[in-house]
C-alpha cells in the first residue's frame, strides 16, 4: 500500500510564530521536514498551509503544497480538507507528518503506514514507545497510551495509567513497578482518508474537552486506532525559540 505523506504548516505559532520558515543549513524548517518525508516510502508528499509565504517558500524549493482554509479547529480538519483537496479514495492512507520535525526518521514514517495496512478494521494508526522515567510518568504533557491484546489503543491519557495500585498505594507515582505496561504516544498518525472525510462531522466527546486529547474522539465514536510499540523516542520537535538555538548548538 502507497500513501501520501502530509506534512501541516501554519505561520500563525502561538508559541512560536513563522516557524515552519525558520532557517536550517540554509533551508526552510518545513522544506526540510517535506525532504524527510521524502526519503520514506510516501508515494507523494505535499505541504498543506494556509500561508502564502510558505506556499512560496515550498514552491520555491520544488515542493508539492496545497492551500487550506485558516479556520481549522484541529490539524485533523486540515487533513480532512486535504483529502477532498487530492481526491483521495477511501482506503488511500495519509500520514500526517508534524511540519516542527525535520529530523523525523523516514523508517518511522514508513512504520505508521505499514500499521494501518496490517489492520484492515483500524482507521487511525499510531506509535508508542516504553516509559523508563518517573518523571515522564508524572507529566501531564507525557500524554500515555494504554493498548489492548489486539494491538488496538484502549485510551489516551494525561495520567499515569495503567495506575500500579499497590505500588502507588498512596496516589504518589514514585518509582515504575517491573513489568508495568506504561507507554508514551508519539504524536505520528496514519489516517484512512474516509475517516478524515467523516472527521469534521463527528462531535467533540466531554472525555477530549476534559483532556485535551484529539484521538479521543475517534475512540470515543467506536472508530480502532493500531499501534506500535517503537524502541526509542523520536527526535524531537521545535517548539519554541529555546528549541530552535538548541537544535542549532547540536550541529
């Protein structure tokens, strides 16, 4: 199964704002991340903005990029535009890559895929990989993935959970009990485009108000999410300008 990897881009960063045109080794963030994405087995690749600066800068660099509506609630709803945008069938498989990722493996781009294709009755698929820190344990924004025998996510949640009732037996995470099965969800998803089309119609459910969690709605409307317990964490992201001098002080 081919698919298209997308790759979302919006200027309009609270935290950061023009970062997908940051400057990498002489190229802009997001082209590097379209690069990346590149070198996976996405049989295309397209930046989805609803920035002309970026739309320039892409075509600019010979990327494919689209335009969407700036109105969007979610990234999700931006994906959902985008397959009606390529005409995608209902079994074709999007890969939404983070447009703040340009040292995104393509293997784990490529394994997202070959999830969703190994589960014929999953729309979304996703990675997850072992929590060793306490630390992580305790974070709220260390969101966790509880995953069922069928390789199937159970939950997302900001708490730590699977919650070690006799180890914790006073409410405080203070260690991880050998054997407790406590994943942390990488933010890597593979998308069937019927479920992006029928995305934007589904109600927002009180358990993702509460945590603030968009894969929530998919569980919640009885749709399977696959997942794959990855060794290690991805690199990670650019958030915030204290991200960016970091990345650049590694090179």
């Amino acid at each position: 199964m081919s698919f298209v990897a997308v790759v979302p881009a919006r200027y309009a960063s609270t935290r950061f704002p023009g970062k997908p045109l940051i400057d990498l080794d002489g190229k802009a963030m997001v082209v590097r991340v379209a690069e990346q994405a590149a070198l996976s087995g996405a049989r295309e690749v397209v930046v989805a903005t609803d920035d002309d600066r970026i739309r320039d800068v892409c075509i600019a660099a010979a990327v494919r990029v689209v335009m969407t509506r700036s109105d969007h609630a979610t990234g999700t709803d931006r994906l959902s535009e985008v397959a009606t945008l390529l005409q995608l069938a209902d079994d074709d498989v999007v890969v939404n890559v983070q447009g703040d990722e340009p040292e995104i493996p393509p293997t784990a781009i490529d394994r997202v895929a070959d999830v969703l294709r190994a589960d014929s009755e999953a729309a979304v698929a996703t990675l997850c990989h072992a929590i060793h820190d306490v630390a992580d344990a305790r974070n709220p924004n260390v969101v966790k993935c509880v995953i069922g025998e069928d390789g199937r996510a159970l939950y997302f949640s900001r708490a730590p959970i699977p919650f070690a009732r006799d180890a914790w037996q006073h409410g405080e995470v203070a260690d991880l009990p050998a054997g407790l099965p406590l994943y942390r969800h990488i933010g890597l998803y593979a998308y069937r485009a019927s479920f992006l089309r029928a995305f934007p119609n589904l109600s927002v459910p009180t358990i993702e108000r509460f945590e603030s969690l968009e894969q929530l709605r998919a569980l919640a409307h009885g749709y399977r999410i696959a997942v794959a317990i990855v060794k290690e964490p991805l690199p990670p992201g650019i958030d915030t300008p204290q991200d960016y001098a970091r990345l650049l002080a590694s090179r």
